[in-house]
C-alpha cells in the first residue's frame, strides 16, 4: 500500500506542478517554465518517494518497466489506478483553485492534451501521434537506462527530471505533451467535450511508445550483458 501511495501522490503532484504551471502561471512563465515544472515536479518526487514505488508516476512508465521485466505483472494494474486517481484528484484541486478566478474558463485549455483545433499550434492527428510514441518511447528508455544496475542511480532523478522538461520543450506546440495517460485524464475531466474525445490518443500513443522504448531497452542490455559474458 506504500509503494501506491506513492504513486498516488507522485502523480498527483506532477500534475497539479505541471499543468498547474501552464493554468495558473503560463502567461507568465511561457513553455520554458512550464517545461521546467514538470521536470521539477519528477525531480522532487523521485527523491521523496521514488525509493517506496519506484517513482513512475505514469501509466506508460509502469506498463514500459513491466515490459522490461522490472515490475511484477500484479502491481501493474493497481499502479495504474493508483496514478490515475491521483491526477484527478490533482485536477480537481487545479480546477478549485483555478474557477476561483473571475473570467476563468475551461474553454481556455485546462492544459488539456489535443490535435487538430485542439493542438497549440493546430498540428494534425497522424503528426500528434507520431510526437507522442517517439517522444514516449525516448522517456521510457531513459528511464529504464538511468535505473539500470550499471548505472549511477544517484542521477536518475535528475537525468530522469531534464529528459521530461526535454520533452516538453519539443512537444508543447503539438499535443500540449502528455508522454503521461494519467496527466491527461487529470485534467481532460474537467476540460470539457473536446479534451474527452481526443483523450484515446493520449491512453494509445504513450502505451505504444513505452512498449517500443521497453523493447529498445531489452535489446540495447540484453546485447550488453552478452557481450560482458563473452568478454569474461
């Protein structure tokens, strides 16, 4: 129950960091700062409670880590609800705080995840899926990779943190980024017709993606650890 705690709260606080960043303070900060929020979001929950769940804090994470071999197929589902669950809650406090403002409206984005005439910069279906699977699939090797036994697992919140402000930097004009199924739903709940309907995409695509960067990530180590067989 520790290790969904953590997952609830992690992802809770991605998503009232991140997407409260761009609700809240976007105007002010711009995609820069808004891409900083939610690495920092990651950085500050793997150090607090990533030792108690692994620190996903994402459903494409977890489904990426179970694929790798490296989470028990029974936690797979409750991490899931877990994350999910957290970023409603996370949208709702967002959505509280946000309506407390006059001239608030949802009809503004809520930070919710598009395409089409719901992309930032009104980029296409096949371009947003494209830019949710690649970017996905990078994210999830990189976490596989920095967690890995030979690496310094000291960094892998940090590297873990800069990879997704990366990723935000490339993908905010497409999709709003969401790399992240529970991230989206946190906030299309509350967003409104338009977030709802497109929210399959952002369910499929990072799933997609963390099965590609799971399996990059097997055969990029597996090879390894051969080679460091034969080598002895």
């Amino acid at each position: 129950m520790k290790a969904y705690g953590a997952e609830f709260i992690g992802t809770f606080w991605l998503v009232l960091g991140g997407c409260g960043s761009a609700v809240l303070a976007g105007g002010g900060i711009g995609t820069l700062g808004v891409s900083l929020a939610f690495g920092l979001t990651v950085l500050t929950m793997a150090c607090a409670v990533g030792h108690l769940s692994g620190g996903h804090f994402n459903p494409a994470v977890s489904l990426g880590m179970w694929a790798a071999g490296r989470l028990p197929v029974a936690r797979l589902l409750p991490y899931i609800a877990a994350q999910v669950l957290g970023g409603m809650a996370a949208g709702a406090v967002l959505y509280l705080i946000a309506s407390g403002s006059t001239g608030f409206d949802v009809a503004g984005g809520f930070a919710a995840n598009g395409y089409g005439e719901h992309s930032p910069a009104g980029y296409s279906l096949v371009a947003a899926l494209v830019t949710e699977v690649v970017m996905t699939a990078v994210f999830v090797l990189i976490i596989l990779g920095a967690t890995s036994a030979g690496a310094d697992k000291r960094l892998a919140p940090v590297a873990i943190g800069l990879a997704l402000t990366l990723v935000h930097l490339i993908s905010i004009p497409v999709t709003n980024t969401s790399v992240n199924p529970a991230r989206s739903t946190g906030v299309a709940v509350f967003a409104g017709e338009g977030a709802l309907s497109q929210l399959w995409l952002f369910w499929l695509a990072p799933m997609v993606g963390a099965m590609f960067g799971a399996a990059i990530y097997r055969m990029l180590f597996q090879r390894e650890g051969r080679e460091q067989t034969q080598g002895a």
